[in-house]
C-alpha cells in the first residue's frame, strides 16, 4: 500500500510540474537544445524517421533526436545585412545518430512569396552571408517576440515577452521575410510560415548549451527509463554523474574516471522525473528522464 501511495504522489507531482509549466510563456532564452511545439496544441516539429520531411507530431517519449533541435547563432551569422551586428541570426539544427545531421531550412522559389513550407535539409548550415543578394540565406531565422498575455498565450493587447523569444522569421532575397503563422491541426501537417499574423511558439529547453567545457551534444541517454539508465557519448572531462529527484534531493551518484559510457541501476527509484546532472572542473550540464 506505501509503494502505491508513493507512486501515486509521484504522478500527482509530475501532473502538477507540468501544469505549472504548460501555464506559463516557454521561451527561447539561451543557446541550448529545444523541443519547438506549437503553443495552443499538444504538435511539436518532428523530422519523420521514415521520410525525411519536417512535419508536426505529437510529443515522442524522452528526448527523441527527431524532436529536439540546437538553436544557437548561426555560424554564418548575416551581419552584413543586420547593421553590422547580426543580432537574432539562429541556425536551427538535429542530429540523429546513425543518420546524420539536419539543417532546417526552405527551398522556396520566389513565386512563392511570403508562403513557404520549411524543411528538415541533411547536412550542416550553408555559408552564403559573401552573396548580398541573399539577404540572410535560406537556413538562417530569426527568433522574435510576439504579443502574449501574462500565460504566455496570443494577446493583441499584451506585451512581449521580456525575458526571451517566443515566435520565428525567415528572411529571403524575394521579400521581407516570413514568419512562423500557420498552427497545425493535425499530426504531420507540414511547418509553413507566411506573411500573415505571427503564432506563438513554445521553446521546451532540453539542454543549455552555454557551458563549454562539455561536447554536449555527444551525450545520449535512452529515455524514458526502467531499471536501468544507460548514457553514451561521456567525455573525459566529466568526473561525475549524479541523480537529482525534482525537489533537489540526490539519489544516486556515480564518480567517473574517463568512460564513455555508463549504465545505472535505478530500479530502486520510485517512478516519476528525475534530473541527471553531469558534473566537471569547469562546469556542469542537466538532462530530464522518466524513471517508468
């Protein structure tokens, strides 16, 4: 009856955590790794395992690498046709291992205005910022603000937010620059911006990339978890891994001493969220498990 009633309260505080989140704006704050759903609906963008294309689906178990995407500056930042400072410039970008990576992007035609469907392109960002008739390429958005109320639901009359980004441009040579505006309805509508209303979208941080001392896009955790935790990708410079429950308590630590990977028996833990904090001399990193 106590194993019970723990995983009851476990549930309950997991359905609790989430309403507090879905509640509030989720925005883009920093350079990290994001789940990008579309605010109002339970669809995130999802590279489709089977035929490339980028599309909307509902939210996959863990982090599944179809759904989550690096967004940082771009590499190929377009200064040159942002006053010199090429503020805002992102690359968005997956990675699937045993695939390869991703770029979002668009292969429109000007024909196409500002109605442009965006695609998951295999490869890396493309350096076009020496072309100024480019403008800032086809694979460089913008992250923006549009006006939300206090949940961080669309509001005329709201404010932006101020603490992070909650929309999505693109520029192109042929026009101003669309922007994300037209929300699913269902799973695998295509991703489509135009040059309408913006839409909000909900960033969901997976990981923050602002900590250099890790490579942490190498790191992999199979998610969610039963009994055991199996992570891959380590680096040499992470010295330990330990277990944190979602009220801060540590549960499990393991020191490490150069592995590149490691498995954790955690069949002792009570089923819920759990926070998996990798430790270093520089620094550290978090991911998110499910401990089913």
């Amino acid at each position: 009856m106590k194993k019970i009633t723990l995983k009851i309260s476990a549930f309950l505080l997991l359905v609790m955590f989430g309403l507090q989140v879905d509640a509030q704006p989720i925005l883009w704050t920093e350079d990290g790794t994001y789940k990008i759903g579309a605010r109002g609906t339970n669809f995130f963008m999802t590279i489709n395992g089977t035929t490339g294309a980028l599309e909307w689906n509902t939210e996959l178990p863990g982090d599944d690498p179809t759904q989550v995407w690096a967004i940082v500056g771009h590499r190929f930042a377009a200064s040159e046709h942002d006053g010199g400072n090429g503020a805002g410039y992102m690359e968005i970008t997956a990675t699937i291992p045993g695939v390869g990576n991703f770029t979002m992007a668009t292969d429109a035609v000007s024909t196409d205005g500002n109605n442009i469907t965006i695609i998951a392109r295999p490869g890396d960002p493309i350096d076009k910022t020496a072309d100024l008739t480019d403008l800032s390429g086809l694979d460089q958005f913008q992250r923006r603000k549009a006006k939300v109320d206090a949940n961080g639901d669309p509001d005329s009359g709201g404010t932006n937010p101020a603490d992070g980004n909650n929309a999505l441009f693109l520029k192109t040579p042929w026009s101003n620059g669309a922007r994300y505006g037209v929300t699913p309805t269902a799973a695998g509508d295509p991703v489509e911006f135009n040059g309408g209303g913006i839409d909000v979208i909900d960033y969901h941080l997976v990981q923050s990339l602002s900590t250099k001392a890790f490579n942490a896009s190498s790191i992999f955790i199979a998610n969610p978890v039963k009994n055991e935790l199996s992570v891959k990708g380590l680096t040499s410079n992470i010295s330990q891994v330990a277990i944190y429950s979602l009220l801060g308590q540590e549960v499990l630590s393991r020191k490490l001493n150069g592995e590149s990977s490691l498995n954790l028996d955690i069949s002792a833990l009570t089923s819920g969220m759990y926070i998996v904090d990798f430790k270093g001399e520089n620094g550290s990193l978090t991911k998110k498990i499910v401990k089913q």
